[in-house]
C-alpha cells in the first residue's frame, strides 16, 4: 500500500493511471476489512476489539 501511495504521489502519473491505482488500493482495503470480519479461533473473532490489553476475552 506504501508503494502504491508513492507511486500516485510522485507527480509522474497521469488521470487514468492515478486512477488505476486508487482502485487497487481500494482493493486492498476491501480484503483487509474482509479478513478483519472473518478472521476466527475457535469460534472468537480476533480482530473486532473484544479482547483486552490483557489478551485476554472481556467476558471471561
């Protein structure tokens, strides 16, 4: 992603190419929250914020 936000910002492309690259970060971005959702153990979702500094479940 730092690489396509470099690449964007370096004056050299042009509309469609800069758009190119906007819709494959939005790409990215769209499988990041996928995986954020989906990403499971044992049934406990691990990255929606239920755990604590801890590391341990809130509602244990």
């Amino acid at each position: 992603m730092t690489e396509l936000a470099e690449k964007s910002a370096n004056g050299l492309l042009e509309g469609e190419d800069r758009k190119a690259l906007q819709n494959e970060m939005d790409e990215l971005c769209s499988e990041i929250d996928r995986m954020a959702t989906t990403a499971n153990f044992n049934g406990k979702k691990l990255l929606n914020g239920d755990l604590g500094s801890n590391g341990k479940s809130s509602y244990f």
